[in-house]
DNA sequence: GATGAATTTGTTAGCGCTCACAATGGTGTC
DNA sequence: GACACCATTGTGAGCGCTAACAAATTCATC
C-alpha cells in the first residue's frame, strides 16, 4: 500500500481512501491512484484490513444431507448471491447431525471468524443446539421450516424468539397441500404419505401439510409410512403400501422416495398412474426422466439463497433484522397423476 | 491474549507458544495457560495471526457443475477432509465455465486468501484458463482427468508439464474398460456409448476408454452419442438409439444420463435388459431403484477428497509436491445389465 | 477582504498476533 | 568450581491496514 503511495505521490491514507470508495477525495488524486494500483497490481490485505475493521467479508454455511438434491441447491444459491455481494462462503457440512458436531462447526466458524452464518436444512436437533449455544454474529436459517403456514409454524416461531433476524423458507405445507390438492381433484380419497425424517423441520411440515389438506376435504389421512429421504426407504414404503392395497395415490416428500416407490410399484406389477398416482417433491432435473415421469413439487434454490443472503446482509451491515420470508412452491404435473 | 497472559501470570509470548503447541514450554505452565484460555472462553483472532504468518488456513475450491452428482459429492469429500485438518473450505460454484467466470472466482481466493486450491471437474476451458494465470498458491486438480491412463494421459501431462502439484484422479479410463469388459463378457458386439460434453476431461476420458476396450476386443465401436450430462439429453439419446436398432447394449458417461435412456427405451417398448443393456457411470444412490436398477461404475468421492487434501497440504506445509495419485473405479453389477 | 465552512490531504496510533532476540536459571562435564 | 549448553520465559518490533484527528487548501458569503 506504501508503495501504491509513493507512485501515486500521496499518502497510504489516500490510497485506503480510495479503495473504501470515500467521498472526500478528488476526481484527479483518485484517477491517479487507481492507475498506481492497476501498475502496481495491488491486492489488499485482507486479514489487515479484518484485523481493523474486526469484519471477514465472510459467511459460514452450515448444512446437514448436503448429498440430497435440496440442501446442495440451496447451498449453490446462497454461494452464488454471496459471491455476488462481495462476501465469500465458508462452508461446513455435517455427515451426522449431532449437538457436539454442531458446536464443533460453529466454533470453527468463530475461529475463522463468520460475519454471519446461514443454517441449511435445520433438524430439530439442529435448532436445539443453535438455541443452546450463543451465536455471535448474525443468522439466518435457510429453506425450511413452516413460516406462514400460520398456527403451524414450526421456523417463524423459533426464530422470533430468540430476536434472530428470523428466517427464509420456502413454504412447505403450501407445497404438500398443493400436491394433495392435485390428487383430490383427480378423485382420490385414500392418499398415502412417505415422509421424510420426523426430526427434519421440513419433513414435519409437508407431513402437517398432508394431514391438514386431507382434513380440511373430509378425509382421513392414509396410511402414514416413514423414509429417510432416501430412494431406498422409498422402495420400501412401496413395497408395504402395494402390499396392503390401502391408498390409490401417494404423496412422498421427496422426488428420490419417489423414485423407490416408483420401483416398489413396478415390481409389484401395479401400474403408475393408472393404479397408483405418484407425486413427489422438490422437482430436481430428473425427474422429468422418472418411469412415468413424476408429478412433483418445485422449488425455488436460487431465489431462497438470494433472498436468504439479502437478508443476512441487511442484518450484517444495516443491523436491521429482516422479519423473514416465504416462497410459494408451484406443482408441475406430469405423467405419473391421473383420475382415479 | 493479554487478559490471559495476565490471569495465568505468564507473558503474552507464552500463550503465544502454548497456543502453537511450542516444544520449550513446561508442563506446569502449559496448564495454566491452558486453565486460563479455558476459563476466559478465549479464542485467539485469526485476522491477526494470518497478517503475521501470511496464512489464512483457508483452501479454496473452484468448481463447475456443482449441482451434479459427482462435483457436489467430491466437494463433500474435500471439504470434510479439510475441516479435519483444521482448514476451512471457502467455495466457488462457476454456473458458466468462462474465463472471465474462472478468473473472476481465482481473483477472489487471491483477495480472501487461500493458501490451496483445488479445482474440481476441469474442462478443457478450465484448464486452458489455469494455464494461462498465474496462481501463486499450491493447486490441485481433482476427481477426473485421466492420469495414469498411460499414453492417453490427460490430466496429469497437463499439469506434470506446469510443475503443479499434479491431480487426484478416478482413473476414468479403467472405469469405463470395466463397464465396457462387462457388456463383452455378455457377449454384445456392438456397444453404444453416451458421452459427456467432450470439452470435460472425464467426460473424454470415459469415452477414450469406451473406444479403446473395443478396439482391443477387435470390435469397431458401435453409435457415439453426444449428451451433456443431463437425464433430458440421455433421453434423446435413448430415443435414437431405439430407432436406429444399431446397438443391443449402451454405456452411459453418468447415471442420470442412463435413467434418461431408461425411459426412452421404455417407451419405444425395448425392454431393458431383454432387448438392451445399459450401464452408467458414478454409482449414485438412486442408481440402484432405477426401474430396472443400473449396473454402473463406483467412484470413492470420500477418498478422492482425502487424497486430494492430503497432496494440497503436503505441497502448502512441506513444500513438497506430490505426484499425483490414480484411484480405481469398480464395476456394481445391477439388472441392468443381461446376456446378449 | 475577512470569516466561517466545507473539501481534500496527511499524521499518528493502534488492531492482536508471531518472530527474532535477549535474559534467566538449571544441568552436566571436566 | 568454571564453563558450556539447553530449557524456559520475557521483551520489543512490526505485519498492513483503518479510524481519529490535524493540517492545509478551497470556496462561498457578507
């Protein structure tokens, strides 16, 4: 930085000025400088400019399952609208979720220091350990929970509690009552669920979503069969849901036990959809491409994570706690529904 | 750091060393500083320790395709890999592989610094790109290229030739003469390959492979259809194969591309594998409830991380660089897969 | 033309840590 | 008992930057 001075003949000051895009500094000593640093090549020094400022220009990302299709999506859209922010992204992902596994992740986000952290796919177990543990800086909890589903609200009410800038969600048990609404329509009246893990906030909440859809028209929910998010517990669940004939539809909370179910159905020799209607969630690419294709739920990755940063920023630099937000999932139909 | 020098009645300095894990300190002393560290809930501040050291003990990695199965599981696996050896993993996802967008990314592990980096899934543009900057850190290339595939050798004569550190690699190549001495063990003759974009190393490398075990065997490779890693470009090809008859078995660059060709022969009403054999390539969860579940080629992306962290801190920390280092794909046979 | 205010620049003092060196005390050797 | 030697601790400087203040310059206004 000295030496950016000398040739552009003022004072370190100056230069640092300049780089922090001051306003009191002339058309002219500014033209000079820059080109000093195009010259010279300068890069500053962040860990000296961190040391002063005791900010990193960093966000800690810290997910569970980032293997499934949702999670490592979301954890590229928030990448991506923190790169563009200026901010780069430091992430953990824990193979196991346990309390000792999250403190260990946050900690490492104190010692290379976060000036926010996000939080991707929070399990019960999660949330209890982000309350238990004094966080800090900033957070955000990030694509699930239940926010705006009202009396429901599983992340909205955590989160306001503790004063935490609250969270972004996309809504799930809008989702689940969109693919249960869909199936109703076609006529069905016995619609199976293949849940995802109950301690997972949004499995909770597609299952609530269910359950509610179905109460709200009548209904008795159908059989209820827990998976893992996994096609094999899928598989599975198919296998039991063909043997006991009880449901003409299911509805699984992801596009992968879809998938295992999809299998379990072939096997068996029932026929999608003209036995059995299918409908997924989460819309990754291939299922598109599924054996019949799969009716699914669609979420939005990159807007969660631009909104998701957005907010964290506003927290970070504006100290204005965003008060969370919610994106509404779309159904897109495909071959694997049909009247009953 | 003073408040604990000051409570375990020592100087600065002493932490200093007990926090460094300095030989020449005593046990006694050792103890107190560490009682006071403890009790204080200190944590020393990186920003100033990177200013003096000149390390940030922070990889950086640089990847495309992120939300493909195979990039997104070798970052886990780098990613879980550094964390243990006490780095954090600062990440760039490339929506685009554009030089700007690879400069742009490699720019900002300059200005954040990184003391590693680790580029995953290279195209030729990135390659070419990485050639052409001038990267004043250790980096490693992982995951593919095709190192070790003797005369073809891809990835590895690139990077020999730059005095890299050299790549951790899957050896594609081995991978794909597996998948493709499988089909011939069946006795099918003509064997039909979907590749990847060719400007990926893998996706070439796998191809190389494909045509060479055929050439081996005497057999002029069969159809050679282009896809771009996606279910919907396997599907299209499927679709071609099924109507030109040309083949009774395919190799796929990737499962997704397979489950695309899945459905295609479905429905042209080719049973699979009575009347066509498919397999993929990456073995990824749900390769195994495909309907029916896909003979595929495993890769240990857990491993390929390890190794890959292993070589970039041997280079970082010893200053001595690795050589390179070539894991071995193996074959899982599923139902996929029949005799001609 | 003198006064006050605003604009533009420079000077100084740390941020919290590690490195190089110095100082102290104990131990072994002849 | 004198000397060298090692283990252990302390002292001072400085890494590269920004914040706070101070100084110099310009400008408008009466």
């Amino acid at each position: 930085m000295e030496d950016v001075a000398r040739l552009a003949g003022v004072s370190h000051q100056t230069v640092s000025r300049v780089l922090n895009a001051h306003p009191h500094v002339s058309a002219a000593t500014r033209a000079r400088v820059e080109r000093a640093i195009a010259d010279l090549g300068y890069r500053r020094n962040t860990a000296a400019r961190s040391l002063v400022t005791r900010r990193s220009q960093a966000i800690g990302v810290l997910g569970a399952g980032m293997g499934f299709y949702g999670p490592a999506n979301t954890l590229l859209g928030v990448q991506q609208a923190a790169r563009e922010q200026g901010y780069s992204v430091s992430m953990a992902s824990l193979s196991r979720v346990t309390p000792s596994g999250i403190r260990d992740a946050l900690e490492h986000f104190m010692l290379q220091p976060a000036d926010g952290i996000v939080v991707i796919a929070p399990h019960e177990t999660m949330l209890a350990a982000l309350r238990s543990i004094d966080v800090p800086v900033p957070l955000v909890t990030v694509g699930f929970g239940a926010a705006g589903s009202g009396a429901d609200g599983f992340g909205a009410a955590v989160f306001g509690a503790d004063g935490r800038p609250g969270d972004v969600a996309v809504d799930q048990a809008a989702g689940a009552a969109h693919a249960v609404r869909h199936l109703l329509d076609l006529g069905h009246t016995s619609i199976a669920h293949i849940s995802g893990p109950p301690d997972w906030i949004d499995a909770a909440a597609r299952t609530e979503g269910w359950r509610h859809t179905l109460a709200g028209a009548g209904l008795a929910p159908g059989p209820l069969l827990q998976g893992d998010w996994s096609a094999g517990s899928g598989y599975r669940a198919g296998l039991e849901l063909a043997a006991s004939a009880q449901a003409t539809a299911v509805f699984a909370a992801n596009d992968q036990m879809a998938l295992g179910a999809l299998r379990a159905f072939s096997e068996a020799g029932l026929r999608v959809p003209e036995d059995m209607s299918v409908v997924g969630f989460d819309d990754q690419p291939e299922a598109a491409y599924f054996v019949p294709p799969l009716t699914t739920v669609n979420q939005g990755f990159k807007e969660l994570g631009a909104r998701c940063i957005g907010m964290l920023l506003a927290d970070i630099e504006g100290g204005a706690a965003g008060t969370g937000s919610v994106l509404s999932p779309g159904l897109v139909v495909r071959a694997s529904t049909a009247p009953r």
